[in-house]
C-alpha cells in the first residue's frame, strides 16, 4: 500500500513535482511485487494515457470477442465433461489429462 501511496504522490505531485514516470515505477512495484489491484488499474490508465510511458490505447472492443468465444468455449466443454462423466458406468475410469488435474 504504500508504494501505491508513493505513486500517487508523484502522479499528483503531492510534496513533489508531478512525475508520471516515477509515479508509474511505483505502481508497477506495487503491482508486481505486493499484486496490489488500484496499482494495476492506475498503471493502466497511466499506460492509456500515454502518462510517464509510451502510449498503450487498446479498445475493449479488440478482445472482447475474444473473450467470449474463450469462455463459451470452456462452458461448452465443461457440460461435455460433465455429461461424460454423467454417462460412465461406475466400473468406467476417465482419465483426465495432466493439465485438467
């Protein structure tokens, strides 16, 4: 919490001069090291804007399609399974490959 509170410091330039890029390298610590949810969003924005780093603008609408086709896919196989297994016999043994265990 406190580097996010370091990054806000320098973004808004409280008992500082603004400065996006060390403001920005605050949030990224906090990102990556304590996973910090609001310093991920604000190193987002941050990346939207074109704040402190080169500009990174990404519409939703790029991976949204994307996303959906991904989890209809993993429904689909999910009531597959789920009426395979429902089908086996009890004597029947499913194995599961080694990345669904």
């Amino acid at each position: 919490m406190a580097r996010v509170k370091m990054g806000d410091y320098h973004y808004y330039g409280y008992g500082t001069e603004v400065d996006y890029e060390t403001a920005a390298m605050h949030y990224r610590m906090a990102s990556e090291q304590q996973h910090n949810a609001q310093a991920m969003f604000n190193l987002g924005f941050m990346h939207e804007q074109g704040l402190g780093m080169k500009q990174v603008c990404v519409s939703l609408c790029v991976y949204l399609p994307s996303l959906v086709l991904i989890t209809t896919e993993s429904l689909l196989f999910t009531i597959f399974f789920n009426n395979l297994i429902s089908q086996t016999s009890s004597d029947s043994t499913v194995i599961l490959p080694q990345s669904a265990r």
